[in-house]
C-alpha cells in the first residue's frame, strides 16, 4: 500500500511558520499530511493536488498565527497571501478560498468536488477515522503509523474547552450548516 505522499508546497509554507507553530509543528504536519494524503487519493489533475496541498496547509494555520479558535478568516487570509506571493492565478485562489471556509461544514458541499473531498478527509481524521466517507481503513491506519497524532486531537481538546470558556454561545465558530 506505502503510497504516501509528501509535498514540497506543503514543506515549504509550514516550516516559514514553523516558529508560530512552536512545540505543535510535528503534530500540526502530521495533521495536514494525513489529511492531504486523504484527498488527493481521489483527485486526477496535477492543478487539484497543488490546489489541495495548499489548503492543507493553510486549512488551521490561523489557530496558532491568530490564536484564535475563530481560525477560518486568518487562515484564508494567509493562504491569499501565498496565493499572490507565488502568481497563483484568481480561480485555484477562490478553490483555496472556499476549500477552507468550507472544510468544517457540517452538511455536503454542493458544486464543488475538491473542497468536499477535503471536507470529507479532514473530518475523517478529525474523528479519527470514525467517519471514513468510504475511505480505506487500511490507508488510514497507515497514514496514522507514518504521520503520528502526537497530541494533535488531545490539542485540539483543550482549545476547544478554552474557547467553550470564553465564548459559551459559540464554542466551535468553524463549523456551519
């Protein structure tokens, strides 16, 4: 099966961060590699799979550049960034765009295939491979033994509650029917 990926474009931008990433580096690469890994098992062109290794390496980003729990906003706005920093053209920018305002969407993303295949990859290893979207339980046992959690979830746990604390009336402000 050893048909896992690793990305230059994901590499790049995540070690320019890596400083605002501090001690969660390792398990935030982890995350976006698993995920990354997910999608682009059912993409085909070469401009899906840049599209996609660019969205997952923004999708969370802004948790830690913001510090914030509200993290759609800033991470687009990073990605957008990148986007005119590279000569990344208008159209794969929106797709960047709306595949990570969309990623956290609690119902399917019409109209647009790539954003609900990322959806589906992220909220496959956000669950832990619980909801699989009919992904190989094989391929995600081995993207987890190569990309371990290393306290990504358990991170993700205590954000949460520290955001619960904050703003009760809207603990989890990425999500969206």
């Amino acid at each position: 099966m050893n048909c896992i990926l690793q990305n230059e474009i994901i590499d790049n931008v995540l070690d320019s961060f890596r400083a605002d990433l501090g001690k969660d580096f390792e398990q935030y690469r982890n995350h976006v590699y698993r995920v990354y890994n997910l999608a682009i098992i059912r993409l085909t062109s070469e401009d899906d799979i840049r599209t996609m290794s660019i969205a997952a390496a923004y999708h969370d980003l802004g948790i830690w550049t913001g510090h914030t729990f509200d993290y759609l906003k800033p991470s687009i706005s990073l990605a957008g960034k990148y986007c005119l920093l590279n000569g990344i053209d208008q159209v794969t920018q929106l797709n960047i765009e709306t595949i990570i305002n969309e990623h956290h969407k609690l119902s399917r993303i019409a109209n647009n295939d790539p954003a609900e295949i990322f959806r589906q990859a992220d909220l496959a290893d956000l669950t832990l491979g619980w909801r699989r979207h009919g992904m190989d339980r094989d391929r995600i046992r081995e993207l987890k033994r190569t990309f371990p959690n290393r306290g990504f979830h358990l991170n993700l746990g205590k954000l949460f509650l520290k955001n619960l604390f904050v703003n009760p009336l809207r603990p989890l402000p990425m999500y969206k029917w």
